[in-house]
C-alpha cells in the first residue's frame, strides 16, 4: 500500500482538508479521493491527490 495525499482550498485559498490515506495504486487513489470530495462536498473546489512520488492523481482548479 502507498500513501497518497489530498488537500482541498477555499476560494480564498484557506486550507479546507489536508490529509492522507492509504491504497494500492493510483487508480484506486483516485476512486477513494473522489469519494472523499464527494462525502463532503469539495469536489466542485480547488482540489489535489498526490501519489507519494508526487505525481498528481486527481486536480481541479
């Protein structure tokens, strides 16, 4: 398991969500991080996933 990193802005920049969570590959970071804006609703807000090679797995600006 990798850890991957998501991280959610305001639109005024003020940091809303900073935190990590574990999973196989990217494409399963990617199904988790989408669950996790949705389970909140961010996902329509200035968002990131980050693999822990720092490639991006999800992105909105």
């Amino acid at each position: 398991m990798k850890t991957y990193y998501l991280t959610v802005y305001s639109k005024k920049g003020e940091n809303l969500l900073d935190e990590n969570f574990e999973a196989k590959d990217d494409q399963e970071a990617k199904d988790v991080g989408t669950k996790k804006l949705e389970e909140q609703d961010y996902q329509e807000l200035t968002h990131r996933c980050v693999s822990p090679d720092g490639r991006l797995v999800l992105f909105r600006r």
